[in-house]
C-alpha cells in the first residue's frame, strides 16, 4: 500500500453516535446520519454499517448512486436522498428503495409513475419544507396541498417531513432568532399538513448543530452528519457545550498520514518547488512527501501555514504543494529519517498534532471540505 493512507476509526465513529444518541430521546427520536458525499470522504458502505450498528435507523445520501451504493453493500435500512435526481434516475432511485424529498408535483409524479411501474405500492416520499434555507422545499402555506397532492399521486405515501435549519450553526443572537423562526415555521407547516387530514409521518429538521444545541426541536428524526465524524459545526466547539452544561465528547474518526519518502540536504538559497515561492536563508533538511492536491493536500494549503507531523513535532510546509508530492522543511538535525510516518491531521493516537478543523481555520474552509476533499486515490484503512 501507498505511503499515503487515510486511517478511519471506526470505534470513534461508534463513540460519537452514542455520545450523540446521549442527546436524543430514543424512544420517538430516530436518527438519520448523513452518509452522503462518500460518508465525508470517510468510506460510505463501512461508515453506514458502523453507524448502523451504534443504534443509526436512517442515512441520509445526496445522489442515487450513492444510495445504490448502500443497497449494493447488503444495506436495508431506509435510506434518504437529501437532493434532487434527474428523470432518468428516477427507476434506479426506486429500484433501490431510496426515499426522495419532494416538494412539487411534477417530481412527485415521476416517483409516482415509477413505483407503479415497478409494482411498489405505498412507495414513501418525505416533503420538503422551505422554512428559510432557499434551497428546496414548498412553502409553509403550501404544505397542506402539497401534501394532498402527493397523496393523489397512485402508489405514493407520505413517509415524512423534513425541513433545513441555514444558520443553526452560528451562536450569535441573530442567527439564533432565525433558527427558531425557521423552526415554527416548520410547525406551521405541519400544523397544515394535519388540517388537511392528513398524518405528516416523520418530522425531521435538525442538523449536527441544531440535535446538540437544540433539543426541543428533535421531533421525530435528527440528521446529523459532521459531529459523527467527530468535527463540531460552524462556531461552536467543545468549550461551547462544557459551558451550556450538556458537553459532548467527539472524537476524529479520519487520520490522514503519509511517509517522509526522501530527505534532501538543501543548502542555503536553494528553491523548493513551482514558482519557487520559497527559498531556503540556510541550510536545512527538505522532507519529501507523496501527497499532493490530487489526495486533497490542497494547493491553497500552500501559503497557509499548514504544518505535519513526525514523531511528535511539527514541520512546515514549504513552497507549493504539487499534484503528487509536497516539501517539508525538517531544519538541521531533526532525527526523521527517511520512511518515517507524516501526520498531516486526525487522531492523537495516530501522532496527528493538529485535526481537520485547524487546517480548515488556517484556510478559510470548514472541516467537512477538507475530509470530503480527500480523494479516490487515497486509500481508506479501517480500524475499529
Ligand atoms: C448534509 C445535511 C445534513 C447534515 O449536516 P451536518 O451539518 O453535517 O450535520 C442534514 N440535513 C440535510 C438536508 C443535509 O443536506
């Protein structure tokens, strides 16, 4: 195998659900973890069964390839698909027993045509409500005749409702009266749905932040995806909660490490890399890392400041990270040697110094784009 390896834990993983699960009310609060988006990077068909056997009932997919997937791996727990398919989609979604979120007639008539095609009868859809995200969904006034005109369709049921929280992430005072505004409006719109006669299923709308932060608004179903992998949402972190009184533990599930493959004695103002963005002012040792943009070692990594570490000490990046490869400067008399295990972020246990969410602050992104970035080319190696 490639020096070049993403270590998956799925124990950790298996310990965030159940801390999670430690916030929920088993007993009418089912969970749905987001798996989409290859689980973020994590692995998809491994990460969904360990989540499955911690206590998960639901994952949650974007495409239905993804979804496929799941069903291909043996996988029999429903599976929602969180964004819209394209027509020609539509047999392999229902063939596959995948639960879309509609929110229009003309989409729900494709299911529809479909699950009757297919002989499926009963074929379960969730409505999507458009509560303040400006993404998909009816509005809240509209729900009660979408949900009869969903009904209307032959061969569909309602399985549920669901509705996408944009800032439940944020703390700050604004952002939190939007959230709650969000929220009653999706009590609204199921208050709706009911005046219509007709029974909502499962009610659904909080993401990783809102089943931490707020409890009340658990319903039926919580959708959490990033806390599984053990990264805290937008602003908040494990301070946040300590001081709230309800602290959660989450731990990394992915390490991302690689080998120092070769180190070059550099003497003083000699260049590294394309564009020769960095010279050497005296002499040092340049570790050489096969780890390039093509795993998900950014390109803009380059000139934030992002550092690896080996055997317990951190070395910095130095001029641009190319497509294969990367340069460290390990200075004079570092001891590395050549082989050695470079730690770019994960678990403590690994050696990692540093986890996603401090590379993602170093370059302006979120956790979730630096795990989900990590591509194909790296393999994933399961631990539990
Ligand atoms: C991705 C997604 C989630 C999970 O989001 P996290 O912030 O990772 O918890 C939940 N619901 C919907 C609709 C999503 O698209």
């Amino acid at each position: 195998m490639r020096a070049t390896k993403a270590i998956i834990h799925l124990d950790n993983l298996k310990s965030n659900i159940k801390n999670i699960k430690s916030f929920t009310d088993p007993s009418h609060t089912k969970m749905c973890v987001a798996v989409k988006a290859d689980a973020y990077g994590h692995g998809a068909v491994q990460c969904a069964k360990a989540v499955l056997e911690a206590g998960a009932d639901f994952l949650a997919v974007a495409t239905v390839d993804e979804g496929a997937e799941l069903r291909q791996a043996g996988i029999k727990a429903p599976v929602l698909m969180l964004s819209l398919c394209c027509p020609e989609e539509v047999p392999q979604a229902v063939k596959n027993d995948i639960t879309p979120l509609v929110f229009d007639t003309d989409y729900a008539e494709l299911f529809s045509k479909e699950a009757v095609a297919q002989g499926k009868d009963n074929y379960a859809v969730h409505l999507a409500v458009d509560t303040g995200m400006g993404r998909i969904g009816v509005l809240p006034e509209d729900a009660g005749k979408a949900a009869e005109a969903i009904l209307s369709y032959k061969n569909l049921s309602l399985g549920g409702m669901c509705t996408h929280f944009a800032v439940s992430d944020c703390t700050d005072e604004e952002s939190r009266r939007y959230t709650k505004l969000q929220f009653s409006r999706f009590e609204e719109a199921v208050g709706n749905v009911k005046k219509s006669g007709i029974d909502p299923g499962i009610r659904h709308c909080c993401n990783s932040a809102a089943t931490l932060d707020l409890r009340e608004c658990h319903l039926d179903m919580v959708r959490p995806g990033i806390i599984a992998y053990g990264y805290y949402p937008g602003d908040m972190n494990s301070d946040y909660f300590t001081q709230k009184g309800t602290p959660v533990e989450l731990k990394p599930v992915m390490t991302l490490e690689s080998k120092v493959c070769a180190v070059r004695p550099f003497t003083s103002g000699k260049s590294v890399g394309y564009g020769r963005t960095w010279t050497s002012d005296s002499e040092t040792d340049i570790g050489v890392l096969t780890l390039g943009y093509a795993d998900g070692m950014l390109r803009k990594f380059s000139s934030a400041g992002i550092c690896v570490a080996v055997d317990g000490k951190v070395y910095p990046v130095r001029g641009r990270i190319c497509m294969d490869q990367c340069m460290i400067d390990l200075g004079l008399n570092s001891g590395v040697k050549r082989w050695d295990r470079a730690v770019i972020f994960g678990d403590r246990r690994d050696g990692a110094l540093q986890t996603a969410d401090d590379i993602a602050r170093l370059t302006g992104t979120i956790s979730y784009e630096i795990t989900s970035c990590i591509t194909k080319r790296v393999p994933r190696v399961y631990t539990e």
